[in-house]
C-alpha cells in the first residue's frame, strides 16, 4: 500500500515566496506540539538516539524511537497535512506529514494507520497505533518519530557520519523538549 498526494502546487508557491498566504489559508496552522506517543515519558526513549551509529543500512539513526505497547495511539505531533501513507521495507507501515515551518514529520512502524490522507489533522489526532511493522519486526513495538526540513539548514552540518544530511534533519527529542514531562 502506498498513497500519496500530490503538493507540487504548495511547493512551488513557498519556493517563490508565497508561503506566508499557503500557510495562513487555516487559522490554526500554527505549531502546538504534543507527543507523539499518548503516554511517552523519557523513561521510553533512549536520550541519545538522534544520529546514533552503526544503524543498520541508513548508517545513522535519523529520528527517535518511542517503545510502547502494541496498539498505544499515535497522534500527530503538531497540526499537518497527511501527504503520503506507504509500507515499505524499511519504515513498515509509515506516514509523511507537512507541518508549520515547512517541516516533514515522519512516524514510522506502525501497527495500523487511520485514512487521513490529504487532510488537515490538528496536534493530537490519533493517526495510527504503536506497532513494529518494517525492519522493526520481531523487535518491541515502538514509534520511529523523525523531522526533516523541506528546506536544508546548512548550519546544522557538521563532521560526524553522514553529517552534511544533518542541514535536512532535525533532532526529534529537542523539537518535544517544550512537552517531555518526566514522572520521577
């Protein structure tokens, strides 16, 4: 299964200067952030995962992953558009979301998948279940949780392993800094 919707027609107006209009077509296109995984605590994370090697073929890890139960709600992480739903090799059953500041939000081993393709879904909205579909089969059922940027940061680069990929990627655990509650 793989859908995807077509957005060249947003690109293209961002690229020439227009997004401001594009992304003030919604009155609450606005970036609340929330975690992904309804329930997370950092106790389900590892701190360190952003950029972690060895990672099997991608070489580094490009995002975090959140362990929970099999069938815990995954919802969005801020309000998007659901541009692509896809089950592939690698991601297993995964989402590709557009969201304020032109920024990818990627979920990927999921269990199942609500139909929201071309939709507009606000933070919060469960879009899927926890699962451990992909690469990820056999392993505990978890969230990979990652942020790419439509438009590179060259700043971010840097000389680790497959560092000039970091001006498209952003750090997942410092992007929910502002909603990680820790219960110790």
């Amino acid at each position: 299964m793989s859908k995807t919707l077509i957005v060249t027609g947003v690109l293209i107006v961002g690229a020439l200067g227009g997004a401001g209009a594009v992304w003030q077509a919604h009155e609450n296109w606005q970036e609340p952030i929330v975690m992904p995984v309804v329930g997370a605590t950092p106790r389900d994370w590892h701190p360190e995962t952003f950029w972690y090697e060895p990672w099997g073929e991608s070489l580094v890890h490009k995002g975090m992953d959140i362990f929970a139960e099999r069938g815990t709600p995954v919802v969005a992480a801020t309000n998007h558009i659901i541009l692509s739903i896809n089950d592939s090799r690698r991601g297993g059953k995964n989402i590709w979301a557009l969201g304020p500041n032109w920024r990818m939000h990627y979920y990927a081993h999921l269990d199942s998948i609500e139909e929201n393709l071309g939709r507009y879904v606000e933070a919060g909205t469960q879009i899927g279940t926890v699962g451990s579909s992909g690469n990820a089969q056999g392993k505990p059922p978890h969230l990979h949780y990652g942020i790419r940027l439509v438009f590179a940061d060259e700043s971010r680069i840097d000389d680790s392993t497959l560092g000039e990929q970091k001006a498209n990627w952003l750090n997942p655990i410092e992007y929910l800094a502002p909603v990680i509650t820790d219960p110790r």
